[in-house]
C-alpha cells in the first residue's frame, strides 16, 4: 500500500520529473524510460520505486504467457496515478519558477570572454 508523501508540496526531484513524465506520456516500462530519459538503470528503478512507495505510479507485470511468447522476461508496467499527475504539475512549475521565485533573467547572467 503507498504511504503518502510526507509533503505534498514538495516537489520531486528533477530526475523523477523525468521519469514521471516518461510515465504520463505512456512510456510504461523501464527500458523505454531509460531510453526516454537518457538516465541509468541505477537511477530510473530507484526513481520509480519511490515514485510508487509515494503513491505517484502504480505497476503491474505483464502475463508470463506475453514474455514467454516474445522469449523476453516480463515486463512491469507503470502508469500515473492522480496524485502523481499533481505532483508532476506541481513540480514542474517549481523548477520553471524556481521554488516561487520569478526566474532570473539572462542578461543577469556573467558572460564568459
């Protein structure tokens, strides 16, 4: 059963918006999120079972039948719950406001010689 996050307003990680995003855009199997995202395995599987302990996505594996007809292991399958649609809404617009702040502008930034 996920536990809820312990606050709902905080924003996830940059790389969870990644993978969550690869989620809602119906890519629902790790491979493809790591081929969408361009992270390693060593960060996307950790990335998604947190995102799941959290109550963000839900998984499923597929039949035995499917994996074994296609000589491959099974796949397990993710997809977006409601609640991590909001946080990935949430955290997006964090990142592009920087936590709330208005961004800085770019003729701010230094500029190398």
């Amino acid at each position: 059963m996920p536990r809820p996050s312990p606050n709902p307003q905080k924003p996830v990680s940059l790389s969870a918006v990644a993978v969550l995003d690869a989620v809602a855009n119906r890519i629902r199997h790790g491979f493809d999120i790591m081929d969408a995202t361009g992270l390693p395995s060593g960060t996307v599987y950790p990335i998604l079972g947190r995102l799941e302990r959290d109550g963000y996505v839900r998984s499923r594996w597929e039949a035995q039948t499917t994996a074994f007809r296609e000589k491959r292991p099974p796949r397990r399958y993710y997809e977006v719950t409601a609640a991590g649609a909001k946080a990935l809404v949430h955290s997006i617009e964090h990142y592009r406001t920087l936590g709330g702040r208005p961004a800085l502008a770019a003729a701010h930034a230094p500029v190398p010689e």
